[in-house]
C-alpha cells in the first residue's frame, strides 16, 4: 500500500494525535488512515523531534543536540527503526482487542532497545525530599534515544491495565487509547470526531427507517 509522503501530510495540515494517555499509544497514533490509505505522520527525523517534544517525553534543547549531531544515515537507520517499533506496538494493540496476550516479540524486542539503550535505573533528586526514577539518556546516540522509546513500551505493558487499552470503535478509524475515564466506556478517539459521526449515522438511520415505514 502506498504511503501519503511528508509534504503531502503538511500541505494537509496535519498534526499529531495526543488522544490516547499514554505514548506508546500516541506513538502508534502516528500512522493513521484517510479513507482507508495509511498516512504517516511522521515521515522523518525532523517530524520525530517535533513529536518527542509535543509529547512532553524530552526538553527541546536535548532533542537539539541529536538533530545537531546525528548524521544523514543515522537519522533515517533511527526512524527506520521507530516505524518497525511502533508497528510492534500496533500489533500489541491488535493483540488486545482479541482479547490475546501481549506478543513475546514485543517483550524481547522492548527489553533488547533498553538493554542497548544501556537504560540503567538511577535516582534523581529534584530536592530534599523529591525523587524520581531516571537513567541516563544521552542524546548523541541513537540507541540511547530509542531506549526512551522502549520505555514507552515498557510503561504500555507494564504499568497500564491491558484491559483498557482500546481501538476507536469507529471501523474506518485506527487510533487506539487508553481508557482512562472514571466508568470505562471510553468508545471513541474523540468525541467531537468519531463519537458524532456515529451519531449521525444512528440518526440518519432511525430518520430512513421512520420514512421507509411510512412508504406505501
Ligand atoms: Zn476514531
């Protein structure tokens, strides 16, 4: 299938989805689809930079030092590499609307980026009597980088009830979340988008089927 380039996604004047809660999710929200054709959204490195930083995961002026430094080739062996994660992660989503496991392969896969990302938990103190988990990413090295994005991965399985992590309900739409709202009946990516859709469409239906009655 072929694939919307960058320039044609920035003509459109699209941006990114943070709908889901938690940013594997948003992560694999960056591949959508327009009437059924997959849209990146993130074509390259620049696009990756933007997104790491909307997402809120890194400073913008660390994000820097790796657009600085990384050469031409890195740049797109990395993004190569993110396509090929996030399509682990869509999988992992598939998986649970199932109701299957967690692929193995996207534990080993998960654990083998951390490992090389050499993602070693450290304690960092804000102040006296503030602490946080962290590991020391350095941002001159790509598989330092993707260690960040693994643990986005990590944080999907092992910090979220599976249970809540879902697809939009909408056939023709691809975004997945996690259900994070007080009685569990999140259906929709958005509301304003998918949810009155499907209105619409019950409405449409309901007015067709009063008028089909009412036919000779
Ligand atoms: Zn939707």
């Amino acid at each position: 299938m072929s694939t919307i380039t960058s320039e044609s996604a920035a003509e459109k004047n699209l941006d990114f989805f943070f709908i889901a809660n938690q940013p594997a999710l948003d992560l694999a929200n960056t591949l959508i689809a327009a009437k059924g054709v997959p849209l990146e959204l993130m074509p390259n490195f620049h696009s990756f930079c933007r997104w790491v930083e909307k997402a809120g995961l890194a400073p913008v002026d660390q994000i820097k030092r790796a657009s600085q430094t990384w050469s031409r080739l890195q740049e797109e062996a990395f993004m190569d590499g993110l396509r090929d994660y996030r399509a682990r992660v869509k999988e992992v989503i598939v998986a649970l609307g199932n109701k299957k496991p967690v692929p193995n392969s996207f534990v080993e896969e998960t654990n083998r980026l951390l490992i090389e990302a050499n993602a070693v938990v450290q304690v960092e103190a804000h102040d006296a009597k503030t602490f946080r988990r962290t590991w020391p990413l350095n941002w001159s090295q790509p598989k330092s980088v993707f260690g960040l994005i693994a643990e986005t991965g990590l944080q999907l399985i092992c910090d979220c009830d599976l249970s809540l992590v879902r697809k939009c309900e909408s056939p023709d739409c691809v975004l997945a979340f996690y259900d994070t709202t007080k009685n569990h009946k999140r259906r929709w990516c958005s509301m304003d988008v998918c949810g009155n859709r499907h209105k619409a469409t019950l409405h449409r239906r309901k007015v067709q089927g009063s008028s089909a009655q009412r036919s000779p």
